[in-house]
C-alpha cells in the first residue's frame, strides 16, 4: 500500500547539538508543524547520560558514525579515527562535556569580516539565552535556559598541581573561561547537572517530544534533499528497511554536522560543479566551497608516569575499586563516574608578544593509549595541549553517489609553517610547565612525547606521530558576505532557495575553545532568525 504523503513547515535534518535546538524553538508555536529526522536511534543507552560513559559511546556504531580520516601526510599518513554522534543529541550525547565558548575577538573577527550582526555583543544574548548556570546568572551568564552548565566537581590533587605550575608562568587564576576572559588557568565547566549529562536531546528535545506539532523519527538517514527548480521541496530518507520521502512547506534546516552536512549538499546537488559532474550528480549550484574550509583542533597528548600512586590509574586498578565508584555514582553522583573528559584547563600564550591565547590545555589525572581504551596499569596523566586557531585546512568531498558511503575526510593538519611551529612551542610549554616546582616532584618519567626529542625538527616529528583530533571539526559551509561562501549571514545556502544550514559547519573559522556551546548557540541565533522571516513574510 501506498504510504501516506507526508508534509511539514520545516523539517530538520539531524537532532545534533543545533538541530535540537532547533526543532524545541520552532515547534514552540503550535501553529506550524516540524519534523526532526535523526539518522541515530534514541538516546537510551545509560552510559549516554553518566558523564565518564563517554569512554563507552565513542567508536561505539550504535552511538557514533566512526569515521575514520584518509591517511594525513601531516600525521606522517596515519589515518585516525573521527567519532561524531549518531544518536538523538548527536555530538552532545557523546562529547566530553566541557562547556567552552571561545574567546570575544573570535566573534569580533567573523564581524569583521562582515559577518556584522556575529560580534561577541551579538552573540553573547544567544550563549545566555541557552543557558542555566548553576551559579545564577550575571553579565557573561544565563539562568533559567535549557543546557545546564555546572562547576567541576570531580577534582584530584594532581590537578591543583598542574594548575598552580601553570600559574608559575604566569598565567593568570581563572574560575570562569566563560567570563570576561578567557585567558587563565583553572577547572573546566560542563554541560551536566547533578552529575548527569545535558545534551541537547535532554536540554531541547526532552521538553518538547509531546508538543503534538513536533515529529520525531529516529533511524531516519536522509540521502538525498530534492528541489523543484532551485527551492528545495522534499527529503529522502531510508527509515528501518524502508525509502521514504517526506514534502517541506517551508523551509527544510540541515544539522547534519561538519561532516555530513556538506556531504548531504554535494549528493543533493549543491557543491563543487566539477566535483558533482564526476560523479554524475545533477547541479542545482555550484557551490564551490561546499567541504572546502574544514578546520579542526589537533591535540598533541603529553603523558607523564609519576612517582606516587596519585592518578585515576591507581584509583581504578582492580575491580573492587570500579565497583565502589560505581556504587558511589550509584548513591550519590559523584566520584570517577561523573567525571568529564578532562577536569583542568588552560588557556595560554606560547609567546608573551601573542595579544591572545593560541594553545589550550585539556588537563586529565589519567592516561590511557586513546580515549576510550583502557587506563594504564601504571601511574600517569595527561596534558593534551592544542593550537586554539589552526591555519591548516582541509576538505570533506563524496567518494561515492551512495549516500550510505562515508565521505573523504582529509584534514591536511600541521600543513601550515605557523600550525608546525605551534606544535613545536606547545611541546616545550608543557616540559616547561612539568619542571614547575609544582609538577617536577611527581615526574618519574615523561612517556610521551619521546624525551629524546630535543630539536625543533625532533619535536615536530613527535607532533605528526602522535597527535590525534579533539573532536572539534567545523567550517565546511562557511557562512559569509562574499560571493563564494555556502551561506550568507543569515545561514541561508546560497544559490538555493528556503533552505539553511545551522551546525558546527557555518563556522568562518574555528573558535578559539571547544565547540558544542558555540554549535548552540549558533542554533539559538539561527531559530530567532527563522522565526523573524516566517513573521516577516506573514506580513507581506
Ligand atoms: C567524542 C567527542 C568529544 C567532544 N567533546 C567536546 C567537549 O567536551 N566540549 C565541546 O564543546 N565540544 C566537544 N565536541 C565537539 C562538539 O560536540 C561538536 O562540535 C558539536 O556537537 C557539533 O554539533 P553539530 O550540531 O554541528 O553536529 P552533531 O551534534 O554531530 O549533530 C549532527 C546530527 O545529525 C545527524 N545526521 C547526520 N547526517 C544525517 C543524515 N543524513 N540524516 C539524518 N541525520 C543525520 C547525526 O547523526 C547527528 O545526530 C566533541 C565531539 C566529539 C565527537
């Protein structure tokens, strides 16, 4: 039997970070009807929502797309391996809920690029409205917004430690990154509440799922967007064993990510002329830097054994100790289980004469060959340090007109002479700060990178054989005012008609932090914009 034509004012694609944003804002009026399409499944599985469960949600196919990059000459050709939420939430769900926003002048920068109405004065309202802080609001902060933003509350003395040896260098004390200024040294905040996660499927969508004009179907990859002449009209999707198609009133919003996004465009026939016509896919617009623009945070994973027993390895040896954490994360959430991906934080200048920090610093009392595998059975930390605004990058392009094959992911890291040198004074920052009265005492041994590294060259060829993403893709649909950008101001795609991408991908450039509250508050801008042109268009 004929399936049932089915049509909404907006559709969504992908309930990520922004698209649960999204959805909540526009189906708050009862008038107009929404549908959310995620390609994951529900958001079910507990570890999604007990923050250490992170380790167990990534390079999980239940959970995550697990991409894996082509081999990076800049990584002297290792291919690594690029998680990216598949789920309701999307990245939110299996990020490592650190609540960053990056710094003013990166806002101020899109502005001046003229991107106007981005400036940091701009935006700041839209970081607020998201939010509600555990403190109560003030100038930098909200209260009473949907994503919970909490204090750390998981802290070890190995902690303080480094932060007191960063201090030494003069990097100030800081107990809000997301303040006045970011610069500093000090404990991470996160995306959580009373030691549970807040993703955006928690924050947005959970408040939301009974509004009746709301429709949210899981297991739904969209594979191919249609237009009727250059409006876009309708979406494909394999929902279980079925293809289906659903028809779009209005407007159809792509939250596909920074990597699915651009892929969704290209097979739908909006991207690089040249790139479509390959592969046999007809143009709608040639949109040259659809992919193009692709940044990402490289992190460079310093690992130190230590003398005394003081890390998390130690902590979690034997069994008996996982199972009183977890009957104390039972009891009382806290302790290693509500812990996030990192608990110290750093925000510094490689060279003083830098107006602002270029390296950030993801400090955890612990270490492991990867995220995600095992905690050594020695002790040991990490300090994973990270160049805050690349100038490598890269592209994401189709390999194949199936939309279920993986795109190119080529991320062309430590490509650039500054990106290089940057890793290169990253690496003796952080021996610096481990000879620091605070940390030197515990050093027993530095693991990685290989201390026989001294030169510059040495140093550079340890960054490319150990250094590995933070998760932090963006930029692959850039929005600008110049003719080449894939969406204007406004993150209507250009070309097109009634169609906008709003994710990490809509980025200019990078933001100097991590990137989940910026994909929010993105979205929280996005949504206002949507709604001022339905009313605005109502009008006429
Ligand atoms: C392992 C990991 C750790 C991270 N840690 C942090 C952190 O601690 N702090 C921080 O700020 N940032 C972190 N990030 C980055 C941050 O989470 C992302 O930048 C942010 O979530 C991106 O949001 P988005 O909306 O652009 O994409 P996503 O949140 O990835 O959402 C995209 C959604 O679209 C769905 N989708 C894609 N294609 C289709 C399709 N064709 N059809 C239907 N649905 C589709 C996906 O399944 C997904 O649900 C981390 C990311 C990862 C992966």
């Amino acid at each position: 039997m004929a399936e049932q034509a089915e049509n909404y004012d907006y559709i969504v694609i992908g309930a990520g970070s922004a698209g649960c944003v999204i959805a909540n804002r526009l189906s708050a009026d009862p008038s107009v009807t929404v549908a959310l399409l995620e390609a994951g499944g529900p958001d079910t599985n507990p570890w999604i929502h007990i923050p250490v469960g992170y380790f167990k949600t990534i390079h999980n196919p239940k959970t995550d797309w697990c991409y894996e990059t082509e081999p990076d000459p800049g990584l002297n050709n290792r291919s690594i391996k690029w998680p990216r939420g598949k789920v309701l939430g999307g990245s939110s769900s299996i990020n490592g809920l650190l609540y960053v926003r990056g710094q003013r002048e990166d806002y101020d920068d899109w502005a001046a690029s003229g991107l106007s109405n981005w400036s940091y004065n701009h935006i700041l309202p839209y970081f607020k409205k998201a939010e509600d802080f555990e403190q109560g609001g003030n100038e930098y902060h909200g209260s009473g917004g949907p994503l919970k933003v909490s204090d750390m509350s998981f802290t070890r003395p190995i902690c303080d430690d480094f932060i007191n040896a960063v201090h030494s260098m003069d990097v100030p004390l800081t107990n809000d990154i997301n303040g006045e200024n970011q610069e500093g040294v000090g404990y991470f905040q996160l995306t959580a509440h009373k030691g549970r996660r807040c993703s955006t499927a928690v924050a947005y969508l959970k408040p939301a799922r009974n509004r009746s004009n709301l429709h949210v179907i899981t297991g739904a990859h969209v594979t191919r967007l249609e237009f009727e002449g250059k409006r876009v009209s309708a979406v494909n999707f394999n929902h279980r064993t079925q293809q289906r198609r659903i028809d779009c009133n209005n407007e159809i919003i792509l939250c596909g990510g920074a990597v699915n996004s651009p892929q969704l465009l290209q097979l739908s026939g909006v991207g690089p002329g040249e790139l479509l016509q390959n592969f046999g896919i007809e143009v709608i617009a040639d949109s040259t830097e659809v992919g193009s623009n692709l940044k990402d945070h490289l992190q460079i994973r310093t690992v130190y054994k230590t003398h005394k027993p003081v890390t998390l390895n130690d902590e979690l040896s034997s069994w008996h100790q996982k199972g009183r954490a977890a009957l104390q994360y039972a009891v009382t959430r806290t302790g290693p289980l509500s812990m996030a991906a990192s608990q110290a934080v750093a925000f510094c200048r490689t060279r003083l004469s830098n107006q602002r920090p270029d390296i950030q610093y993801h400090f955890q009392p612990l270490s492991a060959d990867s995220p995600g595998e095992g905690l050594h059975p020695f002790s040991a930390f990490t300090a994973s340090v990270c160049q805050l605004r690349p100038t490598s990058t890269g592209s994401i392009t189709i390999k194949s007109v199936d939309p279920l094959v993986a795109p190119k992911i080529i991320p062309n890291y430590l490509s650039t002479e500054l990106d290089c040198q940057t890793a290169v004074e990253s690496i003796k920052y952080t021996r610096q700060i481990m000879q620091a009265s605070n940390m030197a005492p515990h050093i027993k041994e530095e693991l990685l990178p290989d201390p026989k590294a001294q030169t510059d060259d040495e140093l550079l060829e340890q960054a490319r054989n150990i250094a590995n993403t933070i998760y932090h893709p963006t930029s692959t649909c850039r929005m600008g005012t110049d003719a080449t950008a894939v969406t204007d101001e406004r993150l209507r795609v250009n070309g097109v008609e009634k169609l906008r991408v709003v994710d990490a991908s809509v980025m200019p450039d990078i933001v100097s932090g991590n990137t989940n509250a910026p994909t929010i508050m993105i979205a929280e801008y996005a949504a206002d914009m949507i709604i001022e042109d339905r009313q605005h268009a109502n009008r006429q």
